[in-house]
C-alpha cells in the first residue's frame, strides 16, 4: 500500500467557499471530499465544475443523515446529483472527480457504470455512527461487491478497547486498498496512525468546521506538522499521553517538536482511556514505547508497573512509563518541572521561611507537595476530602485542612504562594463560580503569588480573579514543558 494521502472535508454551503478553504490548506493535504449535502441548493447544480476549479483528486460525496450527513431529500434527488457530478466525463481526468463515495446499501448500476468507465474509483462506505464494528476483513470483503471498490469503514468507538481492537483486525489488511477509522475522540489514535490502520486516507477538517463535533475531525496542519503525519511509516517508534477525559494537551506539540529536531522518526499521540488498563492494552498492540500518564491515571499506574524510581515510591505517583526489556518502568518528571517552574516564577532557589497553600490532594499534588517539601518550604494541604489532605499532609509533615470557607483563615496564613492543583478550571470559561474556580470561596488580597498547574485556557477563572486583586499569577505552561523535556530524555536517551 502507498502512504496514506491526507483528504479534507469540504462542508462550505458554496463552491467558492470550498474553494477558499482548500486554497488555504493545499500545502498540507493530497485530496479533498466535497460534502455536497452541506451545499446550498443552488450550488449542488454547479458540483460538476469543482474538480477543474480545485485542480487536486476530489472525492464525491453526499452523505445522508443517517450516515453522519446532512442530507434528508430523499435516494431518487440523490441519485440525480451524483448523475449530475459524473456527467460529461472530460478526458483529462483532473477534471474529473477521483472517487465518488457510495454507501454500502446504494445500488446504482448505471452510476457505477459510467463512474468506472471513465476512471472514477468507488469508494463503498459503511458508517456506524452508534458503535464499533467487529470483523472488519469480512465486512470490507463484503463490500468488494465488484472487486474495483474500495471498501471504507467508520465507526464509534464506546472504549479505548474498541479502537485497540481494530488496530489488531488491521493488522492482517496490507494487500489491498481500504479506508478504516474510528470516529471521535477515541478514535483520533486510527486517523493519525492511518499507516498502521492499512488505511489508504485519513480524513481532516478546517478549524471551526460544519462537520459533527461527535466525529472528531482534526485541522490538516495539526495532522501534518503536530503528527508529523507524512512521516509516519512502519519504523515510527510510537510514544504518547493518556489520560481522561483529556479534552486538551499540548504535550504532543512539544513531544513532536523534540522529534523533528532531532530527526528521529517518531510520533507522539494522544490516547483517551477511561482506565489504565485499557491504555496499557492499546499501547501493547500499537507497540508503544513510552507514555505520559495524566489524570486520573497517575495513582492507579504504578500497580500496572514491573519497576518504578524512588521518586514515584515517595510521591505515590506516576507521570511517565517507558517500555524497557518488554515490561513498563515508572517515572515521575512532574516534580521536576514545578521545582523548576516555581524557582523561575519566584526567582528563587529555595521556599526556606515560604507558608504555601496546596490546594487538592491528588496525583499531581503529590509531586507539588515533594517538589515544595525538597525547597524546604513548609505547606498545608487544603482539599474538598479532608481524609485524603490529612494522608498526603502526613506523608510529607505538612499541615491539613478543609477546602471550605470556614478554612480561610488557615488559608490567608499559607498564602504567600498558592499552587492550584486540581482540574477545575480547565477548558473553562468566565465567569470563575463554585464549578471552574477550585477557591470560589477565597477574596484574593493581592499579596498573593498564585500558580495554577492547568493552562488551558492561559488565564483560568481563578487566574482572572487573582490577577485582578493585585497577584502575581502563572499558568501550568511552564511546569508542562520543563516536565516534557524530562520525559523526551527518558523516552530517547536524547536532552531535548
């Protein structure tokens, strides 16, 4: 099979619209699919001029409602716009279109006819937009029904052991022409690695695209330069992130920077997974080499682990595994980076005489409380479970507390420095309440140096509210690329 060809969905109501979009990304895509059921009415008489105004393959495509489209008008309207896009065949086949897509149940032997007398390929598709597929060789042999087809398979996804079950089918497909992915966000893993799904495409979108936000398309310059996708072949050492829900990270841009840099022929992927175990499995059968761990995974992990460093023994957790003699190490590079980050942030290279808040007690307060325990600062652990602040306030000899109102006067007095340690706030919005702001209950005096380890988005509600008081305030940026770096090193044995 030859490299997977990167295609973009064109869902613009005008051929002009379309047009202006394609221009925009031409440099990063080989193909495009025209969604004709995304077209104004007007414009899908006109469908037939497309190919010789894009002057790049274009795939035909009027999807209906069912499949994920838009379509409702019915098969015979249907019939009669695909007729209209294969008409008055040119030719110069580049102004024809490349492929007309036709589902599996779409049975038009006067269409199929003129599409392959004149040289336009038949993709045979099969959407299942309400679970995955199982026996994916004997559905895409079904759909052969002439033997010129190329059968298409998209499905989604409930479990991260869906998609690593499809990557196992896929395995065995490397002698003839298919596309398989997996929508949504599970399935983003089969739609950057299309070369190990033996997958002919791989399907993007414009940024701010028509297309359903369920199916889970990417930009094609995130494709290609975050994923390097172009570059993906069946040498490519696989690393990644997993964790959930993880909506937002930009762990792969910096892992995959490092990579380009350096030259090495790697990639970096995210990997949503409910459970540990599920993401252990994937990375098994993708033959991945190295992971992040986030949230909530970074406790669970090191039951998972044949080894792990003293540091993951004493924080009791885990943020990095790396493959070695075929079982999985653990590492913890997130203490690192908040010693590092905070030292940067402080201008300082200790916390001796520094009272600081540390606000959650989970895995990612772990490492804060040893990277503030190895400053020599002293600390108070302030959570919603008083029983978790009190186990992690032990460990390390540190004060504990409720993460309530009636706490705030313990808090004023460990607040030189409050470090932000739970997921609350991320991917949120103003204004900052009881849901986005882990201190909804706290007036900020403007004394304050606040540090909240998430940084999506850049200024978090929490961040909006100290800054106004007067703080000092950063954002988790910096702590997410010094740990990086340590986790680039571990992964390739290379300073980043």
């Amino acid at each position: 099979m030859n490299r997977p060809q990167v295609c973009l969905c064109l869902t613009g109501k005008t051929l002009i619209e379309n047009l202006d979009i394609l221009n925009r990304y031409r440099n990063w895509i080989d193909m495009v699919e025209l969604r004709v059921d995304h077209l104004d009415r007007e414009e899908r008489l006109h469908i037939r001029q497309f190919p010789e105004m894009a002057d790049i393959p274009c795939i035909l495509t009027i999807r209906r409602k069912v499949d994920g489209g838009m379509f409702t008008e019915g098969e015979a309207v249907r019939t009669m716009l695909f007729a209209r896009g294969l008409a008055f065949p040119d030719p110069n086949p580049r102004k024809n279109f490349a492929y007309v897509d036709f589902e599996e149940d779409f049975h038009v032997p006067c269409l199929q006819d003129s599409a392959l007398a004149f040289g336009t390929r038949i993709i045979r598709s099969y959407h299942n937009m309400e679970g995955p597929v199982y026996n994916i060789s004997s559905k895409l042999e079904e759909m052969r029904t002439t033997g010129f087809e190329i059968p298409k398979i998209a499905c989604m996804p409930k479990t991260l052991t869906d998609v690593t079950r499809l990557f196992k089918e896929a395995k065995r497909l490397n002698d003839k022409e298919q596309i398989i992915l997996a929508m949504g966000p599970l399935g983003l893993p089969t739609r950057i690695l299309a070369e190990k799904m033996n997958s002919m495409l791989t399907y993007v979108s414009p940024v701010n695209s028509n297309i359903p936000k369920e199916v889970f398309h990417i930009d094609p310059i995130t494709m290609v330069d975050t994923y390097r996708f172009r570059e993906i072949n069946k040498d490519t050492t696989i690393y990644g992130i997993t964790g959930y829900p993880l909506t937002s990270t930009d762990s792969p841009k910096i892992h995959n920077e490092g990579y380009k840099k350096h030259n090495m022929n790697a990639v970096y992927i995210p990997v949503k997974a409910q459970t540990i175990v599920e993401a252990l499995d994937f990375a098994e059968e993708i033959d991945m080499q190295g992971l992040s761990v986030t949230v909530p995974h970074k406790e669970t992990v090191i039951n998972s682990l044949s080894s792990s460093s003293q540091k993951v023994n004493i924080i009791g957790a885990c943020n990095t595994i790396v493959k070695e003699k075929n079982s999985w190490v653990g590492y913890n590079t997130d203490a690192d980076g908040i010693i590092e980050a905070l030292q940067n942030l402080l201008g300082i290279k200790t916390l001796a005489r520094r009272k600081v808040a540390i606000i959650g007690a989970g895995g990612a307060a772990r490492a804060v409380a040893y990277a503030v325990k190895q400053l020599k600062g002293n600390a108070c652990i302030f959570n919603r479970t008083v029983t978790k602040a009190m186990q992690l306030a032990k460990e390390f000899h540190f004060k504990w507390a409720s993460l309530s109102y009636e706490s705030t006067p313990l808090l004023e007095s460990y607040s030189s420095l409050i470090i932000q340690t739970t997921s609350k706030g991320m991917g949120a919005t103003l204004p900052a309440n009881e849901e986005n702001d882990a201190l909804f209950f706290y007036d900020f005096k403007g004394t304050e140096t606040l540090y909240d380890i998430v940084y999506y988005p850049e200024t978090t509600p929490i961040m909006t509210r100290a800054e106004a008081a007067g703080c000092k305030v950063a954002n988790g940026r910096s702590m997410l690329e010094y740990q990086a770096y340590k986790q680039f090193k571990l992964f390739t044995g290379v300073d980043y």
